[in-house]
C-alpha cells in the first residue's frame, strides 16, 4: 500500500458567480463522435460535469453560397442537437450545442478556450481507404489535437481497440 494521500474530488461549485466545471466533446455525426459523446456523457454523470457537444463545420463560407451553408448548418445542428438529447438527456448531465466552421483541430481548441473546458473528448473513425490516405497527408483530428492541445484529451477508439 502507498503512503500517497488522494485528494478528494472537489465538489461542483455553486451560488452566485460559480463557474461550471466544463468538458467539451467533439462530434462530427459519426460513430465516432457517437462513441466519444457517450464516453463525454459518462464522464459528466460521475464528475458533476456540464458537457459542450462542440461541432465544427469545414466548409467555409467563402466557398459556399450562403443559403447552403445555413441549410448545411441547420441540418447538422438538428442532428446533432437529437443525437445529444438521446444519449445525455437520460444521464440527467447539463448540456448545450456549439457549434463553428472551419478547421476541426482549431476550431475545437478555440470551443475549447472559449468554454474553458478541463477536458476534450473525441472520437476516432479508424477506417480506411481515402481516410487513411487524407491521414497520412494531413494528420487525424484527433491525433492533431492531442499533439496541438494543451488541456487534456481523451481519444475513444473504434470498438475492438
């Protein structure tokens, strides 16, 4: 047995002038993030946590006609706002939708800083094919975030890894 004394968690602050304690989950509508917003939401329950399901949208505004982009935008906010209320709504955890455009990695840094989140959650696609490819060119978000960001990040792997 060690003589290291473990610290209590400390407990959610409240009153006038508390600030959550915040993580942020990166979801992007696939079974990635799915599986990285479970794990967020777990996370949440057991710790007094207020969740950030962050998403960042790549297309830019300057390539894209605006009236797509808005359609583009509201279609991803409506699934990913149900997709939050089905797996965090029956946790009981508090949370709220933000989303951004731009690059993944920046974009979820800067929610990140915005939020003052204590952790990032996201999840890994592990496929294959032109995936890899964009990979190996481009590196993975997540593999970007962990190596970019200063806060702690918790990658959930496919299943089976």
């Amino acid at each position: 047995m060690s003589d290291e004394v473990l610290q209590p968690v400390p407990e959610p602050l409240t009153g006038a002038g508390a600030v959550p304690r915040v993580l942020l989950v990166g979801v992007d509508g696939q079974d990635g993030g799915v599986r990285a917003l479970v794990a967020a939401g777990d996370l949440a329950r057991r710790n007094s946590l207020e969740v950030v399901v962050g998403h960042v949208h790549p297309l830019s505004d300057a390539l894209t006609p605006g009236e797509c982009v808005q359609g583009l935008r509201d279609d991803a906010e409506l699934d990913l706002l149900l997709t939050a209320a089905a797996v965090l709504d029956p946790l009981g955890v508090p949370w709220r939708l933000a989303l951004t455009t731009g690059d993944p990695v920046t974009g979820l840094q800067e929610l990140a800083e915005q939020v003052q989140a204590e952790l990032v959650v996201i999840g890994t696609h592990g496929r294959g094919g032109w995936c890899l490819l964009r990979r190996l060119l481009h590196g993975s978000v997540s593999s970007r975030l962990v190596h970019g960001e200063h806060r702690p990040v918790l990658v959930v792997p496919p299943p089976g890894r």
